[in-house]
C-alpha cells in the first residue's frame, strides 16, 4: 500500500510538470467550421488513437508511440507514469488518455493543414466559397514607353508619403498596444512571436496612424495584475489588459515556420467592442532576413485601413 502511495505522488507530481495536449481557442474555432464545411478531416500528419490507446495496455507504449511521432515532449512523462502505476491504475486513466490526446494532435495537425499548405487553404478557400488567389495579370508594356510606368505597391507603401497618405494628426490617432504573437511553429517552439511583436510596435508606429503602447507598460500591467506573458494569446484575456492599458486597439496574431517559410497574421480588434476592426493578408517571409521587411508591408496595410 505503501509503495502504491509513493508511486501516486510521483505520478502527481509528473503529471503537474508534464501537462497534457490541449488546442488552443482558436484552433478549435477553425476546426469546428472545418467540420462544418465538410472538408477531410485526415489531412496532415495523422496518429491512429486505437493503436495509442491500444498500445497503453502495455503501460507507457501508447505514450511513447504519441512521443516517438509528434513533438509533444509531454508523452514520455505519461509514459513514465504508466510505468510506475503498473497494471490496473495505467489502464484506467492511461488508454483513454493516450487516445484523447492522439485524436487532439490529430485536430491541430488538421488545423494546420487547412491555415498553412497552400492546398489546404485553396480547399478552405473553396469551402467557404472565396474567390481563390490568382496571379496578378502580366503587365503590358507600351511599345515605345518612354518610362516604363511602375504599379503602385499595394498596401501602400507608408514610407514614401504619398499625397493621399499624409500622417494622422496625433490627437486623432487611436492608441494600441500591440501583444506577443502566439508561436504555432510545429516542430519546435521559438521566440519568434516575441520578435515578431517588436517588429509590429516599431511598423505602426512609422506608419503614423497610431499611438503606440511600450511593451515595458504591458509587461508592467501583466506583473501587477498577475496575468502569465501566455494570457496575450487569449483573445478575451487579452481584451481584460486592453481595458487595462486604457487602449483602443490591442493587435494579436501568430507566426509559424513552416519548411523555411515564416507565415505571419495580424489582426487588430476593438477593446471596447471584441470585434476584429482590420486584418492584413497573411504575411509570407521566405527567409528570416525578411520577416522585418514583411511586418513592415503588414503594418502598412493596417495603417492604411485607419487613415
């Protein structure tokens, strides 16, 4: 009885530490339209929950195959804890767990799919019946031009203030804070959301269309109210220090390396309403060097939605 007891608070203390697979808020809002869309949902790596579930029998495969195939770290302190509960304890909490999570891996990986890979999204895309993305028309040069005329960038390119672009006066600007963007990078967790907020507070505030909050008054607000840096991924968290900071505006988004490009989103929404009030396009950089030049081009088009 003894050695079951010593072998309960490891395993409570394991199970603190290691956490389980959850989706996070978002994801399972898109997940849900995907259902409802009727799309394949097996796009995306896919893990088989009956085999995880099936394997716990043995306590710990189940959570080593989930470990083994995903980059989910988690699973082997499950295992272990199969391991120390032995028999009877593992399989009552051990097989459903390791299925539940293999089918939650299994929606973020679908949910990925259908955000990132180009045909996923053609078949979101198709799904919800938006026009697909074309290539732009080849342009057509005049048979003796003497310039060539250059298209005007869209977004607007705020650094070269053109007369329909002129700054918004100070007091007339609405006041932002812009938060940490949440990293869905799959295979392994980086800073690069937070590298990606500092290029956003920098872009707005070239674009002169905002006042911006410092990032240093956000972490100050986040210590004093006990909020965790994790909170600005939630949207109505998030809105709570919004109302916080006194701002208009709060901008949220995420990035996520896929192969060697960096997808990037923003949005801006309202504090007082919850409602998105502007989104740019998905931001793609192919190479790290370029992701300040690509929030740069998102924070612009942002700009332009304010003026």
């Amino acid at each position: 009885m003894k050695v079951y007891l010593l072998f309960g608070l490891c395993a409570l203390v394991l199970l603190i530490s290691t956490g389980c697979v959850t989706i996070s808020h978002m994801d399972a809002e898109l997940y849900k339209e995907i259902v409802s869309l009727r799309l394949p949902l097996d796009q995306g790596e896919q893990l088989s929950p009956g085999l995880a579930g099936c394997l716990n029998i043995l306590p710990g495969f189940g959570n080593f195959y989930l470990a083994i195939n995903t980059d989910y770290s988690s699973q082997w302190g499950y295992g272990i804890i199969n391991l120390l509960l032995w028999w009877v304890p593992s399989m009552a909490w051990g097989i459903p767990q390791a299925a539940i999570d293999a089918d939650t891996i299994n929606k973020i990986n679908t949910v990925a799919y259908y955000r990132y890979d180009p045909e996923g999204q053609a078949m979101l895309r198709e799904a919800r019946g938006e026009a697909a993305e074309t290539e732009p028309p080849e342009e057509i040069t005049p048979e003796k031009p003497e310039k060539p005329e250059e298209a005007e960038p869209y977004p607007p390119d705020l650094t070269k203030k053109p007369k329909d672009f002129e700054p918004i006066p100070k007091e007339k600007r609405p006041k932002v804070a812009v938060f940490n963007f949440e990293d869905k990078t799959p295979v392994a967790k980086t800073n690069y959301g937070d590298i990606v907020a500092e290029f956003f507070h920098t872009a707005l505030f070239h674009t002169e269309c905002f006042r911006l909050i410092e990032r240093e008054q956000i972490s100050k607000i986040l210590q004093e109210q006990n909020f965790a840096a994790s909170d600005m991924v939630d949207q109505t968290k998030a809105i709570e220090i919004g109302k916080l900071l006194k701002v208009e505006y709060i901008l949220v988004g995420s990035v996520a390396k896929m192969g060697t490009v960096y997808n990037i989103s923003a949005r801006m929404i309202s504090v007082k309403t919850g409602e998105t009030d502007a989104a740019a396009p998905t931001g793609k950089a192919q190479r790290e060097e370029d992701i300040d030049k690509t929030v740069t081009s998102m924070a612009n088009y942002l700009g332009s939605q304010f003026r």
